[in-house]
C-alpha cells in the first residue's frame, strides 16, 4: 500500500490525482491533502479520503470552519496551518509519493522538501523547475527521489527516452525533442481581436479542462515557454536540442527524434489522468479510467510551425533559459503577477508578452545558486512588474 501526499488536492489535478487514486482502493491510500482557500471541496475530499493531515493557509478562519466542517463529517483529519505545514506533510516519513500541484512559485518549497525527502515526487507543478531547475534536480540526486514528470509533454517524453537517458541524450542516440502545442484558443484569431480577449475566453480551452492561470498561459503560450525550460532541466537537454510544434489535436502528447531518424511519440486522448496514473503505477501500468484513443474517430491529426508574432512567450521562455541564473525564475515571477492581472481586467490580454519583455529587458539577473537568492531575484521581479503595471496604467489615462 503507497501512501500519497497531495498537494493541491483542490485543483484540477488534484482532483484528477483522486480520482485514479479512488480506482485503486488496493495500492493506493491518501495520507495528506492540502487547498489554498475551498474549504468545502477539501472538507469533502476528507470525508471520502480520510487522510491523517489537511493544510490550509494560517492568515484567516478558513482552518477553523474546516476543523467544524470534519467533525460533522466525522472525519478524523487533523488539521495542519502555513506553509511550513506543507513541507511536512511533503516530507514526511510516513507517506511515499507526493504529488506535487500547487499552482506557481508557491509549489517550489513543498516539492524540493519532498525531493529532499526522497520521496517519489510526481511533479505537475513545473513552476518548481523554471525556478530552480539546478537546485531542483540537485535535490532529487542528494536526496534520492524518484522524479517523474507528470506534466502532459514531459510524461510523453520520459515514455518515448530510453530508460538511460540520464547518461546524456547524445549518448544514448536522442538527437532532439519536440514538446507539441495545441496553439490554445486563440491559434486562428486574427491579432486585432486578441485586444478584446476576456478571461472567461482565455480560460476556455478547446482541448485540456485546467485551472485558471496554466489556461492563461496556454493561451498566450507561455505555457510551452515554461514547459521548454522544465524540458532542459528533466532532461538535461540542451535549449537547441528541444523545439516545439504545434499540433491542434493534442493527441501526440510530444516526441523523441532519435539520431538514426527515428521518432517515437506517446499518443492519447487528452486527459491528464493518463500522465497522473503512469506516475502512480510506474513501471507499471493502470487502469485510469480514460477513454481508449479512436484515431479513425480523430480522423486527422495536424501539425504547423509556430509564429512567434502571435506567441512571442516562447521567445521570451528560451531567451531567459539561455540567460540563465535567475533569469527563468524572474520570467515566471513576472508571469505570474500580468496573468493575475489579466484576470482582473487591470491588464489585455495582448499586453501580457510585452509588459514581461519590458520586465526582463530591465530587470538584472544573478546567479541564482541558493534558494533564498532564487526568492529574492522573484520577489524582485514581481515589484518591478507590478511598478510597470501602474506606470503603463497612469500613462493609458493621461
Ligand atoms: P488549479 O488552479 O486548478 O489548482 C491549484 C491548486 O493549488 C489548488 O488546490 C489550490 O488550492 C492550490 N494553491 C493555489 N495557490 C496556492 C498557494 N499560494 N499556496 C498553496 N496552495 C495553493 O491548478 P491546476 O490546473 O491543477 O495546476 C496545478 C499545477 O499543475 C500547475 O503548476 C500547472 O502548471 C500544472 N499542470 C496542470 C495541468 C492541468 O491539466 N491542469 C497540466 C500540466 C501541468
Ligand atoms: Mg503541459
């Protein structure tokens, strides 16, 4: 029996994560959850799951009403307040696999303390590598955790490699990857109508049911600009080594191009409970409860080269990938606060890509060697998007 800490438990890979989990009352059992503020969802996932933990955060009197909503479950969950909290249900000695889903730079913490752990960390939460990819996997050697992607591209890649690739992509035959892209929603609008985007529009995606901010960034594509770097550190792959492609259907879910010509691929129907379950049975497979791929259904499956005019995001991704130090981190931090405010209409959507290219034009990057320099250069980050912000804001009503 594995026990399994979620972090995240509440979003849609949390709840995808349960999901399979429930299908497997056998091997699987839940030890701890953990939400950022839907108290009932968790409360619920308590009642079903029964773990020993749940983690909310400690600033309002959101543990409280959990605390009264598990007693008149009758749920014996004990309940865990703070960010501390999180490391140590993520590290503890009594749960084996972490799933690791908190959404952005609040995920990193958890999740290192979990590689540290030598956990088996199942990373949904690419955040963590864009910010720290060295630190990161540094974690997971020292500390002997097993890492498996669980992001939809990287699973499909960790499946089409050769067991050995950590012995370097060139040496066992890996010419290139290719992570493939639906192109998100807004692939065929015309660039004058992208002014106009809403939230709820951005959030729609024609493929993936996600949250808010990975649907974001999907749209703009800084989705597959962070998925680039979270290849290179994985992988160990070289920026030129990695290219992407789009491919509207998102049935090839990314490919491996060997050096004798070779191309193997992992296809499926889009659902992440596919990726979720491989990393819960590996190296084993189970059943996920996802419907078999139909390809005389599908009928077609396309492919076109990116335009970097209409996602100029992926230029941004690899250009700080090659600037390295911080560089990435700060990228991500500044993502983080324009998707925000996009989703609070204090931003458009076509302002996203420029207001990060004036960021990082600006911005100075360090080495970025130890975890608390990675948190400063993104705390700066952040205070020199939201001083843009309110620069551009001020000018556009002068
Ligand atoms: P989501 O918004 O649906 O869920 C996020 C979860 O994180 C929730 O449980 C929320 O309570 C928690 N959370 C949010 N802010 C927090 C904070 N400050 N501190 C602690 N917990 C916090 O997001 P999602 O779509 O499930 O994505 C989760 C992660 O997985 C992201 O990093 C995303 O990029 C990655 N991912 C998601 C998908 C997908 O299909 N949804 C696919 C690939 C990768
Ligand atoms: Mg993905």
């Amino acid at each position: 029996m594995k026990k399994i800490t979620i972090l995240g438990s509440t979003g849609s890979i949390g709840a995808s994560t349960l999901d399979v989990i429930a299908r497997h009352p056998d091997r699987f059992e839940v030890f701890a959850l953990s939400a950022h503020s839907r108290v009932e969802e968790l409360a619920q996932q308590c009642k079903k799951f029964q773990p020993r933990y749940a983690v909310l955060p400690a600033n309002n009197d959101l543990p409280a009403q959990l605390k009264t909503r598990l007693r008149e479950l009758g749920a014996k969950t004990e309940v865990l307040v703070g960010a501390t909290a999180l490391e140590t249900i993520a590290a503890h000695t009594d749960t084996d696999y972490v799933m690791a889903a908190i959404v952005g730079a609040a995920g990193l913490a958890p999740s290192l303390a979990a590689a540290r752990a030598g956990k088996r960390v199942l990373l949904a939460n690419k955040e963590a590598l864009v910010m720290a990819g060295q630190l990161f996997m540094d974690a997971v050697k020292e500390g002997g955790a097993t890492l498996l992607p669980i992001d939809s591209e990287h699973n499909a890649i960790f499946q089409s490699l050769p067991r050995n690739y950590a012995d370097g992509l060139l040496k066992v035959g890996v010419k290139k990857i290719t992570l493939t892209a639906s192109g998100g929603p807004f692939r065929k609008h015309a660039l004058s109508e992208l002014k106009n985007i809403t939230p709820d529009e951005a959030c729609a995606h024609p493929n993936w049911v996600m949250g808010r901010k990975i649907s974001v960034d999907s749209a703009t594509m800084m989705n597959k600009g962070l998925e680039v770097i979270e290849a290179r550190w994985l992988f160990d792959a070289k920026p030129e080594q990695i290219e992407v492609v789009i491919h509207p259907q998102s049935i090839i879910h990314s490919m491996v191009e060997y050096l004798d010509g070779s191309v193997i691929a992992q296809l499926g129907n889009p659902d992440m409970r596919t990726p979720i379950a491989y990393g819960l049975g590996f190296p084993e497979r189970i059943d996920a409860g996802v419907a078999m791929l139909d390809l005389a259904r599908a009928g077609k499956l396309e492919f076109e080269a990116l335009d970097d005019a209409r996602f100029p995001c992926v230029r941004l991704a690899y250009e700080a990938m090659r600037r390295g130090g911080t560089a990435a981190a700060q990228l991500n931090a500044a993502n983080e606060i324009a998707v925000e405010a996009f989703l609070h209409h204090q931003l458009a959507f076509v302002d996203i890509a420029s207001l990060l290219e004036e960021v990082m034009t600006t911005i100075s990057v360090t080495e970025g060697t130890s975890l608390d320099e990675i948190l400063v250069a993104d705390a700066y980050a952040r205070t020199a998007t939201k001083t843009k912000l309110i620069e551009r804001r001020t000018l556009s009503r002068l």
